[in-house]
C-alpha cells in the first residue's frame, strides 16, 4: 500500500512538474526564434536604407563601409546600423519613419562618448 502510494505521488509531482515547465520552455523557444528577427525583413530594410541614401542624401553605395538591418526585441522593430568610409570607428543608427525615409537615432560604440562636434555630421540626417 505504501509503495503505491508513494508511486502515485511521484508520478503527480512529475505531471505537475510537466504542466509549469511545458508552458515556460515553449515561451523561451518563442523569444529565441523572434529575437533574431526575419533574415527577408532585416534584408529589405538594408536595401531601403541604401537606396533611401542615394536618393535623399546623395550618399553613394561606395562611401558605406558597413550596413546591416536589424531587429529590436524590445520595440518588436527592425532599424538599421551603418559605418561610412569617413568615420570608420562610428556605427550610426537609424529607424525607419512613418514616411518610409530614416531618422538617425544614435551611435553606438566608442562614439557613444564623443561630441557631436566630433562626429561628421554628413549621416545624421533625416528624411
């Protein structure tokens, strides 16, 4: 009697054990798969960005050293990082507007700690 006791409250501690981590393992595996965000949508906001430069900023493809798209866990959005030829050591970044241009929100990096005085104010535009 005691053995089957004891068996049937190991087996309901491993059922409930189950119910909570179940539920908790499928919304980590949820948070890993849309933290890298979709490789087709960082992809088209990239080529946005280049041509955005070209045709508001007349910024040739050729002054770019470094763009990539990206996505934002936190704000569920995409946005871009350049490095340009003439400021090699400074990632900009910037977010898509309303009216399809992009808004320079900041740097990252080392530049984070220049003035903006230091900084080639060329790619802090908005369009």
């Amino acid at each position: 009697m005691n053995k089957k006791l004891l068996l049937v409250g190991f087996f309901g501690v491993v059922i409930i054990c189950a119910l909570v981590t179940i539920p908790l393992l499928r919304e980590q595996v949820g948070k890993i798969g849309t933290q890298a965000g979709d490789m087709s949508e960082k992809e088209k906001i990239k080529t946005e960005f280049i041509t955005s430069l070209a045709r508001s900023q007349n910024v040739s493809e050729e002054a770019i050293q470094q763009v990539a798209g990206e996505y934002d866990v936190k704000s569920n959005d995409y946005f871009v990082t350049a490095s340009y030829k003439n400021e090699p050591g400074v990632v900009y970044m910037y977010q898509k507007t309303q009216n399809g241009g992009f808004k320079f929100v900041g740097v990252v990096g080392d530049a984070q700690n220049k003035s903006p005085e230091e900084l080639s104010n060329d790619h802090i535009f908005s369009s």
